[in-house]
C-alpha cells in the first residue's frame, strides 16, 4: 500500500509540475516562426502521463526517441511489470480493467505512445463506447487512464485511485477555432 502512496503522490506531483510552467508569456506573430534548423524528437506524449508513470527512469530517453512501431515489443514487459506492481486491480492472475483486457493486453495497447484518431467515427479518449478513437479538447483524459488503471472490471475497486478530482477547466472552451480558452 505504502508504494501505491508512493506512486501516486510521484504521479500527482509530475501531472503538476508538467501543466504549471509559467513560460508561456510570450505570444509569437506567425511571421516570426523560424522552422530552419535540424530538429530531433525529445519527448512522446500520445497519451497524457502513460510514459511517465509506466517508462522506467533509466529508459525514459532511450523511450522518447524509439519509434512508435517498435515501442510494444521493446517496452510491453516493463509496462506490465510496472502496471501489476502499481495497480492492486491487477493484482491476480487474470484480473481485467473495464474494457475486458488483461495486464499484458492493457500495457500491450499502453506501450505504444500514440494517439490514434478515428476519421469517420467519434473522436474521444473514452466516452462509455468508444475507446481510444481520438481525443477531444474536453475529454478528461487523466480520470480515464486512472479508471483503466485502477478501476478494475467494473470502474470501482479503487475509487480513491481512480479519480483525479479535476472535473473541468478554469475558463470554458471557445465555440470556434482554435476553441481554447485564452490564457488568464
């Protein structure tokens, strides 16, 4: 129990030290974007807080850079060794989250860090039917992965686990493009 304090105490600290930078300061005219220059991939982050909880530190860098097809088969094990150590809804032998899979099946699905986007269905991170279509601006994408995580078959094994609390934005979505709220 104390790892799982441990865990999500870490996981709750880096969820708000990656969403509270105040660099954001400066608004750039598109006349002043430069796009000259060699770029090298730094970070993946597909699915919001999935690397940084299931990627050990020790292969964080080598994980951001490693192409999404070759992600599963390089980093399902540690997925799942992470996955049984952490969450006590897959604690047994055949325990399943609410979509019906199993700690290899979830992680297999989790170690590939992208986000997939339906073209033709709807788009959301997980709205009761459909899983893992997209991701819409008002989809909460955190208490999802944690009911997937901790929730076990049926969303509540672990209520105080499964929830971030965070139920809505500061400042309401815009109804048009590009439908985020301007900065306080």
């Amino acid at each position: 129990m104390k790892t799982i304090k441990i865990l999500t105490v870490a996981f709750t600290v880096s969820l708000l030290a990656f969403n509270c930078s105040n660099d954001d300061d400066t608004i750039m005219d598109e006349n002043q974007l430069d796009f000259s220059g060699t770029y090298s991939q730094e970070d993946q982050m597909g699915r919001p807080a999935v690397n940084t909880v299931f990627v050990n530190a020790a292969s964080k860098d080598m994980f951001n850079v490693t192409a999404p097809s070759n992600q599963n088969a390089t980093y399902q094990s540690m997925f799942q060794t992470n996955l049984e150590a952490l969450s006590p809804a897959f604690a047994n032998p055949g325990d399943m989250n609410a979509l019906g899979q199993t700690s290899a099946d979830f992680t297999g699905l989790l170690a590939t860090d992208v986000l997939n986007v339906s073209l033709d269905g709807t788009t959301t991170f997980y709205d009761g039917t459909n899983v893992l279509t997209g991701r819409a601006l008002a989809d909460d994408v955190i208490t999802v992965e944690l009911l997937l995580i901790f929730g076990g078959e049926d969303f509540m094994e672990n209520p105080t686990l499964s929830n971030d609390n965070v139920d809505e934005n500061d400042k309401a979505f815009l109804s048009s493009f590009p439908y985020l709220a301007s900065p306080w």
